[in-house]
C-alpha cells in the first residue's frame, strides 16, 4: 500500500523541516517504486487524516479480499 499526497500538499505539511528540501526527490522516487511495484495507492492530498484512514482502511479491505 502506498500513502501519497500531491508535491505541494506535502511541501505545505511540512513547512520549515530541513526534510522539506529533499520532497520533491523523494515525491519522485517513491512513486516511481510504487509504479514499479505495482501498489495500491491512496492518495491524501484533499483528504482530512480521518477521511485518509477511512480510505486506507477500505483499500486494504479490497486487497485482502483479492487474495
């Protein structure tokens, strides 16, 4: 499973954190694993932490009952 925001939305999370500088490299990497891996993703860019955990909890649902 693969959490993800938009660039822009993690950049603001983070705000002043010396890791801010690094997103947009990592942004890259990690969705290119996730491709590569072929993972489920969800995507939290406009979503509240409740509404993310909901949809994390649903995606996971549906790969557990696809095996």
């Amino acid at each position: 499973m693969f959490v993800i925001a938009d660039l822009k939305t993690l950049i603001k999370r983070k705000g002043r954190e010396l890791t801010a500088r690094t997103l947009p490299r990592q942004w890259v990497i990690y969705n290119a694993l996730a491709k590569s891996l072929n993972l489920a993703s969800v995507d939290t860019s406009s979503s509240t932490p409740i509404q993310s955990l909901i949809k994390l909890i649903k995606e996971l649902n549906i790969a557990k009952q696809n095996h």
